[in-house]
C-alpha cells in the first residue's frame, strides 16, 4: 500500500473525478464555491488588518463598531482582546 503524503492530496476532490464513468458534469459550480470561500477568506484577513490598523492609529472601538454597522462591544469582542 502506497503512502499518500498529505501535501500531495488534492484537497478540492476534483482531481480525483473520472469523467468517463456516469454521468460526467463540468465542475465549473465547484471551483466557484471553492473561488468564493478563498475571497471570503482573504476579505476577512483584511478586515481585520484593517481594523488592526485602525486602532494602531488610536481610533476607538466606538469608531470602528459604526463602521462595522456593530456595537463597540460586538467590534471589540470579534477584534479585540489580543488577536
């Protein structure tokens, strides 16, 4: 039995289709969700480099809860405490 490192594993499963048995579909709706959740991903790492950046800039977590439509609470609790 052959050992499959897991760095070689196509994490998707797309790889590991075989268009010639059954009924055989384009992946286009895959690699969309799979494009999607890597935009949401990387829009989350900007907020919060974003937000990070504004309180190393001293606003307050009132300032950027409003432009978070959120409490100062709710902003501080999602990004704040040491993260």
């Amino acid at each position: 039995m052959q050992t499959i490192k897991r760095s070689e594993v196509d994490a998707t499963g797309l790889d590991g289709l075989d268009p010639g048995k059954g009924g055989s579909r384009d992946a286009k709706n895959m690699r969309r969700i799979i494009a999607a959740r890597r935009g949401v991903e990387a829009a989350e790492a900007e907020l919060r480099e974003a937000v990070a950046a504004a309180r190393e800039d001293g606003d307050s977590w009132a300032v950027i809860g409003l432009a978070l439509d959120t409490t100062r609470q709710a902003a501080f609790q999602r990004f704040g405490g040491g993260r």
